[in-house]
C-alpha cells in the first residue's frame, strides 16, 4: 500500500493514509474484468477520531484514523493517521450491534492506473446511483500533483458529505443531489 509509517501507538504500527476522493462521471468500460468485492461498514465512532468495522469478503477489518495534528493546512483534508487490524468473524458481529450509523454496503473495483490503483465504490441500498474513486498516494505532493482518469469527476477529498462515516448516516441520496452521478 502506498502509506506512509507515522508511528506506534500503544504497540501498534500506525500509517499515514493520503488520499484523494472523486466523483465518477461515467464508469470505465469493461467494469467487471476488474478484481472487485462486497464491503459492508459501519461506524462505532464518527466525531473526531472515527472508528470502523468492515467486512470483504472472509475478511473482518477494524480501523482508526484521526486526522494528524503536526501537518500543515495542504493535508488537511487528504491525510489521515490510520491503524487496522484484523478481527474474526464473532467480534465483528459483537462489535457491529453497537454501530451508530447503519451498514453501508458498497461493491468495490481495483483499476489500475500508472503505478496506482484506482478503488472505486459503487453504493448500494438508499445510496444506490452513488459511484466514488479514491487513490492513495506515497506523499502529499504527490497527491497534489497527480493527473488523474478524464472518467473522474468532482475533487470530493474535502466535502464532508461523502466521508464514509457520513454517507452511512444517510437515508436517501437527496442531500447530494446538487452534484452529478452516472
């Protein structure tokens, strides 16, 4: 992954997350040669420092990110201090009772673009119609400089309106509809 090492917190190796997010204006042809899974998420803490379960698959994932307090006004929005670890099945399921947003489902594509990869989410449920792209990047400047595919749309890394944590909070698209969807 393209992550930066940031440093241990209570014994556990945390990364640099940067990233940037977009709106799709069209989805790229032939979709479903590309590797993809389902994801199911939700949230156990949304304000501040955001905490997550997922699952992909057979996989049970828990995440904390945190927005880094030492970088600049450039990373505000595209960096995040992330730590995951992987859980089993029965904790996941322990720990998804006591979400405070409900489960967003989304399926997941991985498109290669240069040395990137492109992961782009399409949403499901009351956010059906709903397509992002993110990428990650090794450095801000990177980030900031990247050119990236003419399907890409809307630059959404600093629109809190489609921060997962806040997609799972809502019960229709309606909010988001000043903003083009394919």
């Amino acid at each position: 992954m393209s992550r930066q090492d940031y440093s241990i917190i209570d014994g556990k190796e945390s990364q640099m997350e940067i990233e940037r997010k977009f709106l799709v204006r069209a989805l790229p042809e032939n979709l479903e040669t590309y590797p993809h899974s389902e994801l199911e998420q939700g949230y156990l803490a949304t304000k501040g420092t955001t905490v997550r379960i997922r699952r992909d698959g057979d996989r049970y994932i828990l995440t904390i990110k945190k927005k880094p307090k030492d970088l600049g006004p450039e990373a505000k929005d595209l960096a995040r201090i992330e730590i995951e670890e992987e859980i089993d099945e029965n904790l996941y399921r322990r720990l998804g009772a006591h979400t405070e947003t409900p489960m967003l489902c989304k399926t997941r594509y991985r498109i290669p673009y240069g040395k990137y990869t492109v992961e782009l989410d399409l949403y499901h449920g009351v956010l059906e119609g709903l397509a992002t792209a993110e990428i990650e990047f090794p450095d801000l400047s990177e980030a900031i400089d990247a050119k990236v595919p003419d399907w890409f749309g809307k630059d959404v890394s600093s629109d809190m309106r489609y921060r997962n944590s806040h997609l799972a909070q809502l019960t229709s698209l309606d909010s988001l509809a000043d903003e083009y969807m394919p």
